[in-house]
C-alpha cells in the first residue's frame, strides 16, 4: 500500500536520518494583547506565520542563499533517484537541475492566475525526465500524482524549516472545547495539511487534523489558483461555512498580516484577530493599527488567549 503524504511526512521521511533545516527562533515583538468576546461560530486560521512559524513568515519557491538552493536541488535528486535520467551536462547535477527548475517556476508564475503551485513546477521537471525513462516506486510513492505531491514536500521541507508556534495545540483545544467550527483560510499547497500534522504530533500525539480542519473548511490558495488578499480565497471559505449555516459576522479570521488576513477579511465581513507573536511573521505597521479600515477586532500575543475571545 502506496505511503500517504501524511504518512510520509510524518512517520516514513524522519526515520530516514536526512538532515533538515530547523524552524526559526521566535522573536516575539513589544505587543500588548487586546481582547474582547465575540459572538462568532467558527474560527479560520491563517497557516505560516500563524500557526506554523516559517523563515520569511511564508512559503519560499527559491532560497535567498544559492549554497541552500543548490543543496535542496541535490537532495532532491539524491532522494527521487533522478540523476540517470538528466541530461549529462559538465558540471553538479544541482546546477542543471536548478535550470530546470527555474523555467518550470518561470513557466507558473506566467500561467497559474496569481498562485504558484509547487505541483505543477515538479510536474513539468518529471515529464521531462520521463523522456529519458525515469522511473519511480510506486510501491512506496503511489500514483504520478501522489509522487509528485511527494516530491514538492520534499523540496520546500528541504529549503524551510517549519514548527509550531506555542500554544497551537492549546487553542485548537479551546476553541473545539467551545463548540466552534475550525478551518484552515491560508496562502498554502498540497503539503500545508502534512506539515501541520508532523509539526503538531509532538505536542498531541493523537492530533487528527480532519478531527480538528474538516476537509471542506481547508481553503488553501493553490487548490483555488489565487492569494491572499484576493477575495475569492476568503468567498470559496465563507460559501464552505453557508453550508453549516454560519453567516460572514460569525467568523473569526486569525492571521499575522494586515493587508493580507485582517483587510480582505474585514471586507468580506468577518470578525479578525491579528496574531502578534513573532516579529518574523509579524506585518502590521502602527498606522495600520489606528486606521479602523485596517485595525483587527482583538490583538493576540499567544495563541492560547483565542479562549478569551470566542468562549
């Protein structure tokens, strides 16, 4: 039985001994918490730098560093067993890679409508390889789907390092304890749902994260080709909440940006929450707070004081 990408994730890639790079430190900036009850029935939560703390506060398609870059690139290929089916150019098997790569990336960018989607740059790389008789397990990885979904979790697991902010197990917690509905309102890709279970497990062992982000509540940009702050990502989660009867007012967006989580979320008629924890993540200038269009209805600077706000 072909691996899942939870399974893979989480219990088959960290027996294998592979370094990876490891989450930041939190830099928690000088915030005051601000909060006041509100009358919501569900919460949706941003993912990196919300949730999850992240280098940059997001996801990343290329490394700043190209040392990083050209390490994740060789990695990769080491991993997936592809270097027999690249082209024999001179020079580090990383370097033609990163060309294909690159245009893969470039080629995205002009076509996905506003979102990168990972699967779709390692998509385009293993077509290619597949004229040279590549070839892959599917035993272990699955469908070419799957295995692509694989390799796009293994790249960015491999340029990023993610963990879970303090308290997140502790807030879903609270949050479910007061009979409010949970969902992901994220810029986030194929893989966002098996990061959040291998980041949180250590902390709950038992984490089931269909239990706690029912599938149908996990609005993820790639799955619906825009960003954030586009107003379809957060109308595709306020029609998924009709559904359960749960009008815009009685939402509740968390997220750590201001003109992407708290400004399109306010327009769409939500309640918001600014999650003030980490100055990595952290955008929100002081002439943000002030300006009613812009300023959240509660300010968080732990993720357990969610349980002071929607209880």
């Amino acid at each position: 039985m072909p691996l899942t990408l939870e399974q893979y994730a989480v219990s088959y890639l960290p027996n294998r001994g592979l370094p990876w790079p490891t989450a930041p430190v939190l830099d928690p900036p000088k915030a005051r918490p601000h909060l006041t009850r509100l009358p919501v029935k569900a919460v949706m939560w941003n993912v990196y730098g919300t949730l999850l703390s992240i280098p940059a506060g997001e996801l990343q398609f290329e490394h700043p560093l190209d040392f990083v870059m050209d390490a994740a690139l060789d990695k990769t290929i080491q991993e997936f067993k592809m270097w027999q089916s690249m082209s024999r150019k001179p020079g580090a098997p990383a370097v033609y890679m990163k060309e294909l790569y690159n245009r893969a990336l470039s080629t995205v960018r002009l076509t996905g409508g506003g979102e990168i989607v990972s699967e779709r740059i390692w998509e385009d790389i293993v077509k290619k390889l597949f004229q040279k008789d590549y070839q892959f397990d599917v035993g272990i990885y699955g469908s070419l789907n799957e295995f692509i979904q694989k390799i796009a979790y293994f790249f960015h697991a491999s340029i990023q390092g993610t963990g879970p902010y303090p308290g997140a197990v502790e807030a879903f917690r609270s949050v479910a304890d007061a009979g409010k509905v949970q969902g992901l309102l994220a810029d986030g890709q194929c893989f966002t749902a098996a990061q959040i279970v291998k980041a949180m497990r250590p902390e709950d062992p038992s984490f089931d994260i269909d239990a706690v982000f029912p599938a149908k509540l996990r609005i993820l940009s790639a799955a619906h080709k825009v960003k954030k702050p586009n107003g379809l990502l957060f109308e595709a989660a306020l029609e998924a909440l009709r559904e359960r009867n749960i009008a815009p007012q009685e939402v509740l967006h968390v997220g750590s940006h201001i003109a992407r989580d708290i400004v399109p979320a306010k327009r769409a008629g939500m309640r918001t929450a600014l999650f003030a924890g980490d100055k990595n993540s952290l955008h929100a200038t002081p002439d943000q707070l002030k300006d009613p269009q812009q300023r959240p209805d509660v300010l968080l600077t732990d993720l357990t004081q969610i349980l002071n706000v929607v209880s």
